[in-house]
C-alpha cells in the first residue's frame, strides 16, 4: 500500500505533464494563424502606405477630369466600328451595322426609329430636345432615362467621362441615323 502511494503524486504529475502539453500543442495551430493573419496584416498595411500620393501636400485632391481624360477609350479620330467595340457599348446592346454587336442587357440602338418615341414618352424626365441631344444624354447621364424592360444602373455612370465629346458626337452622328430596317455590316478600319 505504501508502495502504490508513493507512486500516485508521480502519476499524477505525470498526468498533468501530459495534459499540459496536449494543451500547448493544441494552442499552437491557433498561435500560428493570429501570426500569419498579422503579417498579412502588416504587410498589406505597408502596401498601401507606399501607394503614391498626390503632390501638392496631404490635403491635394486628384482631379476627375484628368483621370478621365488619362483613360479614355475613344478619342473620335477612330472608325465608328472601333469607338463602340473599344467603350463596350457592343458588349451590351445591338448595334445594326457594327460586326459584333450583338448584346441583349440594353436595348437596340436604332435611335433613327425609338429616338422620337423616347423624347415623347412621358415617363421620359431629361432635357434633350433632339435625337442627338438624348443620345449624349443616354450616355453622359443613362439613369435619366431607362429603356422599359431594361435594367437600371446596368449601363455605366463613367461612360461620359470616359469618351471625348468627338467620340461621343461620331456615336450620336451614326446612331441617330439608324432605322430599325439599316442592317449593312460596317468593317474595322
């Protein structure tokens, strides 16, 4: 009996020894994890930390129009065909005489036939007085009137300020002179 009492504190340390370690061992994964997640933390920080900053001081602002103006998509100068491939516009509407253009988000753009029934829908709420003057409108401000049957906010809000007013005149120009019958395919170049 003294014999087995001798050995039970040793057991038992024994035991907590052994608990003590499945504990530790079991606590390290976590200690991993919180240290991976705070150098990714860190890291990320410091990545953003060196993005450069405006000149001009702290409180300098970047100016919109010459973001935009340093991204545009089309200046004008290129073939109507390359003005909408380029801006997308052909990604999501049917353009009759574009190679390409056949989306299904937005509407047919035979502006030449809908153009006078949109300026005289009354649901319709923009200032445009012309066919032309609505498709600048469609693109500069396109909440100001949606197509029923299309999604709103489909069309993007940065599309004015990503095409020049000569980009943006050739596209009014072409689509104002489109009729629902005009089906000629138009190249490229």
């Amino acid at each position: 009996m003294l014999g087995s009492a001798r050995f039970a504190p040793r057991a038992a340390r024994k035991r907590m020894w052994n608990q003590r370690e499945a504990g530790a061992r079991s606590a390290e994964p976590f200690w991993t994890s919180v240290m991976i997640g705070v150098v990714l933390l860190v890291g990320t920080l410091s990545y953003f930390r060196q993005a450069p900053r405006p000149s001009g001081g702290p409180t300098a602002m970047a100016s919109p129009a010459i973001d935009a103006a340093s991204a545009l998509l089309a200046t004008g100068e290129e073939p109507i065909a390359q003005i909408f491939i380029r801006s997308g516009c052909a990604s999501c509407h049917m353009i009759p005489g574009i190679e390409g253009a056949q989306g299904r988000v937005g509407p047919k753009l035979v502006l030449g036939t809908t153009g006078p029934q949109r300026l005289a829908d009354p649901a319709y709420q923009g200032t445009a007085r012309t066919i032309r003057e609505y498709i600048h409108e469609s693109i500069v401000t396109p909440g100001t009137y949606v197509v029923p049957g299309f999604p709103d906010q489909a069309m993007p809000r940065w599309y004015g300020m990503r095409l020049s007013a000569g980009a943006l005149d050739k596209i009014a120009g072409y689509l104002e002179g489109l009729k629902e019958e005009s089906e000629s395919i138009v190249g490229g170049h």
